[in-house]
C-alpha cells in the first residue's frame, strides 16, 4: 500500500477516480444508469472516473449511489470526550463564570465626559 502522503493531488484524484469505476463495474452498473441514479451528467461521470473530481458535490452524489458514501464517516463523526476531558470541561466552565459587581463603582476611575 502507498503512502497516501506521498502522492500528487493528481495521483490521488486518479486512484479515486479508478477505484469509483471499479466498485460501479463490480455492481454491473453503467455509467449512464450511474449518472441517471446520481442525477449528475454522464460527462461528468466520465471525468471523475478518470480523477477529474471538480465537484465535491458531484463526489458526494456517486459515492451514496453506490453505496460507498461511508468512506468519509471520520470526517463527520463527532469526537467523544474522555471521562478525564469531561472533568475538566466540567471544572473550567465553573471557575470562569462571571459574577456580579458587589458594589458602586469608585469615582476616581470612572471616565470623564467631555460632553
């Protein structure tokens, strides 16, 4: 397996595109039927399959038609806390809670008008 950190932006958009035409011809999808399902055009299925990816839209269409769309789970699950970063989100939000003025303000510091 290659280092993905290695590759060009290119390189990787063309191992994107390669692998979304090998899962469409393993469902013995066509790439009109695909473009239909995903209601994106033809010429762009096209593109993409030969890593051509200008949209992200037009990506994120392809890979919930083709049932793929759980690859980019990382990217939008939310990170859960640990019982110690709980405690001590628990304890911060105590000790910066405002309070209130206990008294008058002391004249010597208030501002003068010049009005």
């Amino acid at each position: 397996m290659e280092n993905i950190y290695m590759l060009t932006d290119g390189a990787i958009l063309e191992k994107i595109g390669e692998k979304l035409k090998s899962i469409r011809l393993k469902q013995n999808i066509t790439q009109q039927s695909l473009s239909e399902a995903a209601n994106v055009s033809l010429s762009t299925i096209k593109k993409i399959e030969k890593g051509e990816i200008r949209s992200f839209d037009s990506l994120l269409r392809l890979l919930r038609t083709l049932g793929k769309l759980d690859v980019l789970q990382p990217l939008v699950e939310e990170e859960q806390l640990s019982p110690n970063e709980y405690y001590q989100l628990v304890q911060s939000s105590k000790t910066n809670q405002r309070k209130r003025a206990a008294g008058k303000l002391n004249e010597k510091h208030q501002e003068e008008s010049e009005w």
